[in-house]
C-alpha cells in the first residue's frame, strides 16, 4: 500500500485521499491517531489550492459512526434483519441469481453501480454483470444527473466529458452560469468564479429562477423559468448572430450543420423568448452581446439544464453556443458540466453504463466486442441493457434481482411512492452499503461495504483527474473493501481472477479502455494526478478537450432545438411550480451527511422556498409548517418566505427523507437519455 505519511508529534499521522463528496475531487489528508481519523487538513493542490469546504473539512464524522454495518445482513419474513456470515451471503446471493438466470434469463438480473465508489469497483461490478451474469443492465445514478450530458456532449463533439480544467475558470472573460449553483454543491469551483470576478475583472452571467448566492457576483442575473432554457439559449444565439458576433472561421473549418441550425433560430426573437423566460428582453440582449464579444467564455452548467425531459436538447444548446463562438477546444472556455458526486465521471467511464462497454466504447462494435471477449474470456451480451430508471419501473416484471452497490434510489427516484412499490415487487433485492439506507431497510441480503477512508483505488473527477483514494484505517467489524466482495463473488460464481490488489484492475482498465490506457497504478502511485485521454504511459493527460478545433468526432456538430413546455404545468388545482435542488450542508440522500454532527449542527431543517406574493396569497408565514402536495404524494415542510425566488415556483432541497421532494417530483423522462424531470412539477401549498 502507498500511503504519504508524515509523522508528526506523538502517534498522528498524515494520509493523503480525495474527498468523498463533490465531483470537485479536492486532495485533502486524514489525521489518524491509534487507528481513528481524527481530523483532516487541506492539500495544496493544483483543483483545491490548500482549501476545503465544510463538507471536505468534516469528512470523516461519517466514518466511525456506531450506524455503521459491520456483518452481513438477512431480512426474515418479519421484516427483521439477522446477521449471517459472508459465507452463507454469498451462497443466497449466488444461488438466487443463478436460479433467476436459469428461470428468465440474464436480463431478469440487473446492477447499480456507485457513484460513491471507485473505478475498480465500478468496472469490476459492470464486468461480473456482463461477464458472469451476461446482462448489460448496469446503470449509475448519472443517470439521475447528467446522462444528458453524455448523450448530448457525445452526439456534439463526440466526448462526453467536461470539456476544460477546473483552474481554468479562473481565466476566462466571461463565465456563464446556467442551471448550477455551485457555492452549494461545488464550493472550491465556486470560488474560483469568485476570484475571476473578484481578482482578475471576469464578467459573470448568472441563468436560475433562484437568485442563487453566485447571482450576487453576476454582472447580469437573468431569472428564467424552470424548463425554459432552449428559448433563452437560442435566444441569446439569435442576437449574437443579428450582430456579426459569431466566429465564422471557427464555424467553417471546424464545424457543420450550421445553416440549418441558423434557421432554426429565426423565431427565438427577444419578444418570444421573453415571454417564454419571463426575462426582461434588454436584459436577455445585454447578456448575449457579453458573452459574444468575449475574448474566452466559459459555460458552466448543472443538474437545472439536464434534469428535463428535454436534458438532451438543453445540453446541445450550450454545445451550439460554444461553437458559434469559438469557445471550445481553447483554454479557459468550454463546456463545463459540473458532476455531482466524488465518483460519477468514473463509474461512466469504467462502463457502468448499459449502453455501453469501459471507456465509452460501443457494445455494437464487432471489433470492440471481439476484444473485450478475447480479454475477458466470454461472450457479451448482445442487447442494450435498461437504465436505472428503466429498472425500477421493470421491477417485479422483467427484472426479478437488482443488486444496488452504494445507492439509494429509496430517496433519490422521483415519484417515491412509485419507486417504494416498485421495490417491494423485486423477488430479490441485494444492497452493498455502509450504513441501512432507506434502500437497505428494504433489501433481502444487506452486505456492508468499505468509506472512502478504508480502502485504496482511484476516483476520476469532474475535470477527467484520476486521483488516489487511500487507506488510513481498519474496516469495521467484518464490513469489506467492496471491491474485495465483488471479486469474491466473481470467483464464488465459479470465475477465477488473478487480481490480488486494487493496481492489477485499474491495470487491466488501462489495457482496455483507450482514454485510460497511460494512467497506470504505478504513474497515479506515485502521485501524478493524469486527465484523461491519456494514450500511453508517457502522455502528461489533457487538460482540455478537440484543441485547435479537433473535436473527438472530426468535426463539431450543430443541432436543432426547440422549445418544449415541461412534462407537468401549474393548473387550477395545482398552481405552482415546484423546482428542487442541493444545499451546501448536505450530500445526496443524506446517508453520510446526517451522521456529520457538525454539518447537522449548521444544516437547515427540510424547508420550502416561497416568494412572498405567493405567501400572501396563499395566506403562509415565514417558519410555518405547511403541507405541499402533487397528483403523486405530500409532504409536511417549513416555509421559508424569500424573494431569492420568482413568483409562481417553490423550491424544496430534495436530501430530505422525512420531507422527501421526490414524494412530489415526476417520473417523465427525457427520450434519449431517460433521466427524470426533477426539476419542474405542479404543486399546492397549504398552510397547517
Ligand atoms: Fe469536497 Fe467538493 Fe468541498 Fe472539495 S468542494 S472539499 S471535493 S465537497
């Protein structure tokens, strides 16, 4: 094991790892003293500079938590939980899946990747689901974040990825921000926009129905309606191009199917979009010529553009705005998706997908299919597998097993009632965790897993890094490195493996996915932190994506897109638009944050976002309990009245179980890239 250690007074030592939280990926160390992480200091780092977030700063409060799961777990007919050996888990996992693949065939058997955990595990999950299960269904909660991303990115310039470095940023002459709020969920991302504005004169556009904290930095702040972000992009493009901004030689030498996309825009004149926004037109113009005339612009965006049914469509919009302004393949611009968790861009690119093979490589490709065979000694599955979302609305149908590593869709599916049902119809339900989520409660074998602070691999963040996580303490009780169970249950299936350390898979990984193949153990032992695509060992990475007008599929492609109202408006029984979103002092479903007694000590209790036109009208005072409800469930919630939000929509922060957004949220979903539309559903309030 590789582990920087420093002594320091007495018995503490020094290990450095990557926070488990963001997809910013910061480089921090844990103080360990007699086994126990007893605190944790900043690197300095070429993504944190010597800086933490809270949540960075207390990442560890989660990780000796007496909640912890230390044996492997059996549910009983009474719904009670006994815990059995490893041996006689593995035997019921096994002999249930076997049984199911006999009975229906490989595709009754579906898998969660995580997104919280490595890329070892990742591609050693996605392998046993193909290889020894001979299903594709293996999915990732991307799916749940930025699947459009993927989709869109890839149909665009052919890579799905974020498109220049973190630092960048810094860099640019105008940021725009769409669709994020990133002092909340990517705080060290966030204060470099600060400083670009703050220390070397950036100009800043900020898109958010919410005057989110980052509005109060913005040169211009355009306050746009949830679900309305086509208009005010196409719009934006439509000035640019009425006034010669665009780059023609960019256009012509780099580009195509752009007279078609042109046309396209006629209709998205100032009047249209700002009656489709609700932005004022001036203001709409006055953002377009900024970002036009920019010498570098940056386009930074999040779950607010991708958690649509039209996520694809939105994606491509900001792909078309890069181009038309020759703002991509350079450094300090680009398109800029911010992912969510610590692991999200990793376990994509290590195959937890089920469309397609490690490193985005098509599972349609005979070429491909032979090597992967030959390397893995097997035959692939032929079929596209279902998407998380496909999964659970097959569960009790097609699918009859779901086997969920670090997930925890009990609170993050949209419709929750839905997805509950939906679960119970499972015959089998395996869930591979660290703690007894919502989702474990329900399962029928619970397997307790590995924090980020007991185990090695590597986590690739939302820039490409692929950067270390290391072991500084002993697992709890008999909990596994969870890429240890997945191996055991590869070789319980009757499958050797010669991997005797986590270095021999993301070896492997390298020989088999091409964007990985320099990034060796050897290279990220020894500290080097390596963007992909990196081709062979001696490559330094890259920091970013088609320079010089090269874009990964020859040339960069316009597409057309229009305008499509949400699944779901605000009518006469439902008269408000319910958006959610994160908050700085959690993460995802809570399951780790909630056990961090100083991020609960700061944490909010579960509120509701109303402006106070719609409070006075629906007679609600700030603090008061109230109850908000959907055709699809309710919840009881504290109002909190505020004009940071536009007349006509609430926003609730959907982490919380006890007030559970998605009870509300609605499970349309966009037809390519089959993520929910979180972000806009019809809603009442009523004050109790
Ligand atoms: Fe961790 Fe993200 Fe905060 Fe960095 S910004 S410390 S990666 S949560």
């Amino acid at each position: 094991m590789s582990v920087i250690t420093i002594q320091q007074k007495g018995k503490t030592k020094l290990v450095q790892t990557t926070c488990p939280y963001c997809g910013v990926g910061c480089q921090l160390y844990l103080k360990v003293r007699n086994d126990r992480i007893v605190g944790v200091l900043p690197v300095t780092d070429a993504v944190n500079e010597g800086k933490l977030c809270i949540k960075g700063w207390t990442c560890h409060e989660f990780v000796h938590h007496p909640d912890r799961l230390t044996t492997p777990l059996k549910r009983e007919d009474d719904g009670t939980f006994t815990p059995i050996s490893w041996d006689e888990a593995y035997d019921i996992i096994i002999k249930k899946f076997m049984e199911y693949k006999e009975k229906y065939g490989p595709d009754s058997i579906a898998f969660f990747g995580s997104s919280k955990c490595t890329n070892e595990e990742n591609y050693l999950l996605q392998k046993y689901a193909r290889v020894v299960i001979g299903t594709n269904n293996i999915d990732n909660c991307a799916r749940l974040c930025h699947a459009p991303t993927v989709t869109g990115l890839v149909y665009a310039f052919g890579s799905g990825a974020m498109t220049n470095s973190i630092a960048e940023v810094e860099n640019a002459d105008v940021i725009f921000v769409i669709g994020s709020n990133p002092t909340h969920q990517h705080p060290l991302y966030a204060r470099r926009i600060i400083k670009a504005v703050l220390e070397k004169g950036a100009k800043l556009i900020v898109a958010d129905p919410r005057a989110i904290d980052l509005a109060e930095f913005a040169t211009i702040y355009l306050p746009h309606n949830p679900g309305s972000d086509i208009a005010l992009v196409n719009g934006m493009m439509k000035v640019i191009l009425d006034n010669n901004l665009e780059d023609r030689e960019f256009i012509e030498n780099f580009t195509e199917n752009f007279e078609e996309f042109k046309e396209s825009l006629n209709k998205y004149t100032l009047d249209y979009v700002s009656k489709i926004t609700g932005v004022d037109a001036a203001l709409i113009k006055e953002a377009a010529l900024l970002f036009g005339k920019a010498e570098s612009a940056a386009i930074v965006y999040a779950m607010g553009i991708t958690q649509h049914i039209v996520g694809v469509s939105n994606v491509l919009s900001l792909a078309n705005l890069a181009m038309l302004t020759g703002n991509i393949g350079k450094e300090s611009t680009g398109v800029n998706p911010l992912r969510g968790h610590n692991n999200v861009q990793g376990a994509c690119d290590v195959g937890a997908l089920p469309d397609v093979l490690p490193g985005y490589q098509k599972y349609t490709d005979e070429k491909t299919v032979k090597f992967f065979e030959e390397k893995w000694k097997c035959t692939l599955p032929t079929k596209a597998g279902l998407t998380v979302t496909e999964i659970i609305n097959q569960a009790g149908e097609q699918i009859k097993a779901l086997y969920i590593m670090g997930e925890n869709p009990m609170v993050s599916e949209p419709n929750l009632n839905k997805t509950e049902k939906k679960l119970k119809e499972l015959d089998f339900l395996v869930v591979q965790d660290i703690f007894l989520t919502e989702t474990a409660q329900i399962a029928d074998i619970v397997l307790p897993g590995s924090s980020f602070a007991e185990k090695e691999g590597t986590f690739t963040n939302t820039e490409r890094r692929v950067q270390l996580v290391r072991r500084a303490v002993p697992l709890p009780g008999k909990a596994k490195e969870d890429w240890i169970i997945i191996k055991e249950l590869f070789e319980r299936s009757g499958y050797k493996t010669s991997y005797r350390h986590i270095g021999d898979v993301l070896d492997e990984m390298a020989e088999v996915m091409p964007i990985y193949r320099g990034i060796t153990y050897e290279r990220v032992k020894k500290g080097e932190y390596i963007q992909w695509p990196c081709p062979n060992p001696t490559h330094p990475g890259t920091k970013f994506l088609h320079a010089n007008g090269k874009f990964s599929r020859g040339k960069g492609r316009f597409s057309i897109n229009h305008h499509l109202e949400p699944a779901e408006r605000p009518n006469r029984k439902y008269p408000l638009v319910l958006t959610t979103g994160r908050i700085l002092f959690e993460f995802h479903t809570r399951s780790l944050t909630k056990r961090s007694p100083t991020l609960q000590a700061h944490a909010p209790e579960p509120f509701v976002e109303i402006n106070p036109d719609d409070a006075f009208r629906f007679h609600i005072k700030d603090g008061q309990k109230i109850k908000v409800e959907s055709t699809r469930g309710e919840i009881t919630i504290k109002a909190i009245v505020t004009d940071k939000i536009k007349p006509g929509i609430v926003f609730i922060p959907w982490h919380y179980a006890e007030a559970a957004a998605n009870l509300l949220t609605i499970d349309a979903l966009d037809p390519q890239a089959k993520i929910p539309e979180y972000k806009v559903c019809a809603v009442k309030i009523t004050p109790l």
